[in-house]
C-alpha cells in the first residue's frame, strides 16, 4: 500500500529516499501479487533501492482485466453522461495539481530526469491533457444521415459512439505519468476502463494516480494498475482475450510484437515505437533562434524523448558555426543531481541502458564518425553520460539507431533538394524538425517529409489538441486530439425506414 502522507514538497526540497513498499491497484484496492512477488526500484543517482513493489503475475493480470470487465459491465461509468464522467476528470486534475511538487519528486527519483522539467513540464501537460478530454467528454456526437424514399418509406442513418470496453496500456519509463494522461484521459473520458502496465524502472507516480482518480470519484475496477516485469505482466496483457483494444508506447524492438498478440484477437492497437527524427538546418535558418531548439531537441531528458532530433543535417554552410554552438551548449551543461536548480542533466535510466549508450558511443568513433565532445560514460556513481556530439555520415548506426541517450550526430548536406531523400531514409517515420527563414520551402518539406509530425523552427512537446504518431517503424494509429479519443470508441450506424 502506498504511503503519501506529506504530498507536498517545497520548490528546495528533496523526495524522501525510500518509500514502503507498493502493491497492485485492482478493483479499487491494494493487494499483493499471486505469491507475494515484488521487485526492487532502483535511484539512478545514487544505484540505491528507493523500494519494493509487487510484480504481477499473469494471474494478476487477469484479476485486474476480469476486474476492469464487471466495472464495464456493472459500475455505471459508460451510462454516466458525458459532463458526469468530464466533471470527475476536471476533478482528477485538480487533485493531480494539488500534488505537482510530489509526483515530480517520485518521478525525479525513479528516472532520473530534473525535478524542475517534471513541476513545470509533465504535470502541466497531463493536466492539460486530462482537462482537454473532460472537456470533450460530451461531445462524442455521431452523424445522421438523409436518405432517399425507398418503396414508399421514409429512411434515415445515424450512427453512435460507443465506448469499447477493456483497454489494456503498456507505458514507457521516460514520461510514465504523462503516458498514462494521453492513454487513461481520452479511455476514460470515452466510458472505456483501463488496466495499465506501467513501466518496471518507473511505477511510483502512476500507482498514486489510481489514488487520485479514485478520490476524484473514477469507480472501482475502472482504472486499474499491474505494475511488474515486461516479459510477465507486460507480456500477458498484451495477449490477454479479454481486450478490446491494446495501446503500446515503448521500443520498435517490444512494439513489433504487439500487433501479432492483439490481431489474433482482433482488437484496436495503437502503437507508438519511437524514432531517430531528422532536424534540418538550411542555408538561410536563423540561427539564434534555431540553436536553443536544436540543443534542446538533442538533450532534454537526456536524450531519453521519442520525438529527439539526433540526426541534424546541417548544410555545409553553416556546419561549422552549428556545431560550434552545438557544442558550447553541450559542455556548458552540469552532470549531477536532478533536484539540484543548478544542474543541466541527470542520469540515464539503468545500468542496461547506461552500458547500451556506451556501445553506440564507441560505435560511432570505430565506424569513423568525427567525436567532437563528450562521447564517455562517466566514471562516477551513477548512471551519466557526457552530452555527446559527433560529426557523421548517414550510413553510421548512430545516425541510423535510436540510441535513447544524449548524442547528437550532425550530418552534412550541400544540395538542399537531396535533404529531404536523406530525412527519408530511416525505419522510422515520428517526427521532423525544419529551420529556415522560407516559407514555401518549410511547407513543401513539411508535405515530402514521410512522418507523423513536423515542427517549423521550433521543438517542444506535442499538444493535446493535435494528433500525435508516427509512420513506418514509429508505429500505428494516433494519439491526442480528437482523433486520440475517437480511437477509443466504435462507430454503429442505425438504420431506419419509417
């Protein structure tokens, strides 16, 4: 059971260093996993345990999907109105904010990433998220339809939005409570309830979110949460018969399997798988504008984004002056504690990632990419890594590779024309990042680059009133916006003669 009996931590505080132990949320109550199973949470900073948490089992698994059923079936959430079930997300929000200090804290501690992008990043954006769909809670209108007379009678089509049922949400580590907003917010908003696998490294802010939404009034059984193992809890929610539909943000590697587990079922999937995203840089971009963005869409979080722009194709131009500033930014970054004001990067992760960064690290200078700064794990406790850049070539894995981490490889071009050809050439298909002064150049580039998103002379995080998904290797279906809670319904058409 979890303990957060002090939720509100002052702007200089420190989160506590170990919390007590953290069970399955299923049903509306806490309970141990099958044979009191639990696994331990590591700080990145320190490689101390923070605390033990259960780790589901497949027949917890199916405890919490079975659980997720009767609420379906039997609570009431899907006969709520619209404005009923938007009014307790409105509240969720409102009690997620009252906590903004904490669930940043716990989030800092687990992943590593700094306690101030938390407080004045993620919060704002599950808030954001959360509100934008309790908002749209009752405006899931169907369509009508006139049609002709046929033998005499009058005919009309309508159709409805209907909630699914069962979604199972498997979420990554490096933004745990903000994937559970966009996968949780638009589910239940829709009248869906919702089993959520939250990440092994990272189940701490999503666990106290099924206390919130059960303060703000969300029933038991409709939101539910099994922390555990990929390869266990992970793995038999993917496949469990009872969803209708499976939504996955996590590694191509993981993600390629989702589609073989749930069209055996044949249920909706949306999957987003990351990417290695193109930022261009041409003849004519404003620099001074440009450069914060191209730093910061290389080394936010570390590196540790989806939507990161590490391949930065630079024409020849201006590849000395962008790598310059690229690099000043670069070493004029701090490495150390993330609760610390003062500091400009955490650590990674984990060890596994840790080591995995550092193999593309060495890739990349044996495979004859120029190391311009950085390039080293740092011998020290914990799990940094030096902010790296490189100059490459488009054929090196690390200008082909998602390497999670924070190294940018700058890519030179000479024939603006031939840009885009390169951008394109990629397994994955996510997100683009254009810096030029012309707009029909910007907006040809826009519509010949083969990905789900673009950003013009600008990077930050996706907006909730926009789809967000990629194309290719970076996935399937969207995200966000209307379309992200239309994914979460079924359309039924009624037809009449009268």
């Amino acid at each position: 059971m979890s303990d957060y009996t002090s939720t509100a931590l002052a702007d200089d505080a420190q989160a506590p260093t170990t919390l007590p132990p953290q069970q399955l949320w299923i049903g509306g109550r806490w309970r141990d996993a099958r044979g009191g199973a639990t696994y331990v949470t590591e700080n990145p900073v320190t490689q101390e345990a923070i605390c033990e948490i259960a780790d589901a089992t497949a027949e917890d698994v199916d405890d919490a999907v079975r659980a997720a059923q009767h609420a379906f079936d039997h609570s009431g959430w899907k006969e709520l109105g619209g404005a009923e079930r938007g009014r307790i997300l409105f509240r969720a929000a409102d009690l997620i904010e009252a906590e903004t200090n904490y669930l940043s804290a716990v989030e800092t501690l687990e992943v590593g990433k700094l306690y101030k992008d938390g407080v004045f990043g993620d919060i704002p954006a599950i808030l954001a998220t959360l509100r934008y769909y309790a908002g749209y809670a009752d405006k899931l209108h169907g369509s009508t339809v006139q049609l002709p007379d046929y033998a005499g009678r009058h005919r009309l089509n309508y159709t409805l939005r209907e909630p699914l049922g069962v979604v199972g949400a498997i979420i990554p580590w490096n933004n745990p409570i903000v994937m559970a907003g966009w996968k949780a917010g638009p589910a239940l908003a829709a009248g869906n309830t919702i089993v959520i696998k939250p990440p092994e490294d990272a189940a701490l802010s999503v666990l106290r979110l099924a206390e919130i939404l059960a303060e703000a009034g969300v029933p038991d059984g409709v939101f539910n949460v099994v922390p555990g193992r990929g390869e266990t809890a992970g793995a038999a929610l993917a496949q469990h018969p009872g969803l209708a539909k499976l939504t996955f943000t996590g590694s191509p590697e993981v993600g390629a399997l989702m589609p073989t587990h749930a069209g055996g079922q044949f249920r909706k999937v949306t999957l987003e798988l990351g990417g290695k995203n193109p930022q261009i840089v041409y003849p004519d971009a404003n620099l001074d504008g440009a450069m914060p963005f191209i730093a910061v869409a290389n080394f936010l979080h570390q590196g540790q984004v989806c939507a990161a722009g590490t391949r930065v194709y630079v024409h020849a131009s201006l590849v000395d002056e962008v790598t310059q500033r690229l690099v000043a930014h670069a070493e004029a970054i701090t490495l150390g504690d993330p609760f610390d004001a003062n500091v400009g990067m955490g650590p990674v992760i984990n060890g596994s990632q840790h080591q995995r960064i550092g193999t593309y690290l060495d890739l990349g200078v044996e495979q004859g990419a120029s190391l311009v700064t950085g390039g080293k794990l740092v011998d020290r406790p914990g799990y940094f890594v030096e902010p790296t850049v490189f100059i490459g070539s488009q054929d090196q894995r690390i200008a082909r590779e998602e390497i999670f981490g924070p190294v940018a490889t700058v890519i030179p071009f000479s024939d603006s024309d031939d840009v885009i050809g390169l951008a394109n050439d990629s397994h994955y298909g996510l997100n683009a990042i254009i810096y030029t002064e012309d707009l029909h150049r910007a907006q040809v580039a826009a519509r010949d680059l083969r990905v789900g998103n673009v950003w013009i002379n600008a990077f930050g995080m996706p907006d909730m009133t926009t789809p967000w998904g990629g194309r290719g290797g970076s996935g399937v279906g969207r995200e966000l916006g209307p379309a992200g809670i239309e994914a979460y319904t079924e359309e039924k058409t009624v037809q009449m003669m009268f």
